[in-house]
C-alpha cells in the first residue's frame, strides 16, 4: 500500500508528553488510571492544556519496572518517576511541567540527554 491512499495524521504542538503506566502489576488497586484519568483537570488548572507549555498524554500498559507505582516517564526529558501520588503529581506539575526542575526525590532513573 502505498502511502498516497493513507491520511497522514496530526497532533498538535506540544512541550512534553507523559508516559503514565497503567499496567496491572504497576498498581493492583487502579491508583495509576485514576492518576491518569486526574491529569486533564490538573493540566488545565496548571495551563498545561493549551500553549507553549501544553503537555500531551499517553497511557502504556507496561514499562518493565513494576515497583513503586504509579511510574510514568517525562519525554523528551527522559525523567522516570514513581510513587506518583495524586499529591506527588501536583509537585511534578508545578517543579517539573511549569517549573522546568525535576522533582529529584521522586526520580528513579534519568535517561540520556537530548
């Protein structure tokens, strides 16, 4: 098939884009989609919905690092972070989305520079 018979797809511009695993060995009790589910009110309220600092959103089933959950994966930062409570998201979102400084405490492996 060639590709003049595909539409090419769009997104729009973004800063960021969250990886949040949502797998069933991440959290057993559903904390990760519930996170996930939170991040459209928390990426409003931040102004991370729109403009120069929007951040896009991805759910994954399995990142293969299936302790401390919910981790989730800050690209093009490469910054992996556990334990991301509702509350430790909103210092994600402040420091890290709006602040530009990860969260350190809460970082558990930092991928290669770009």
């Amino acid at each position: 098939m060639s590709t003049e018979s595909v539409e090419k797809p769009k997104i729009g511009d973004y800063r960021r884009h969250l990886l949040v695993c949502t797998g069933p060995r991440c959290t057993q009790d559903g904390a990760a989609q519930a996170l996930f589910d939170s991040l459209g009110d928390k990426f409003k309220a931040a102004g991370l919905d729109k403009g120069d600092l929007r951040v896009k959103r991805s759910r994954v089933s399995c990142f293969a690092a299936c302790k401390g959950g919910p981790v989730m994966c800050v690209q093009p930062d490469g910054t992996w972070y556990y334990n991301v409570t509702s509350e430790n998201m909103d210092r994600i979102i402040a420091d890290h989305l709006v602040g530009g400084q990860p969260v350190q405490e809460l970082v558990f492996h930092q991928g290669p520079a770009a």
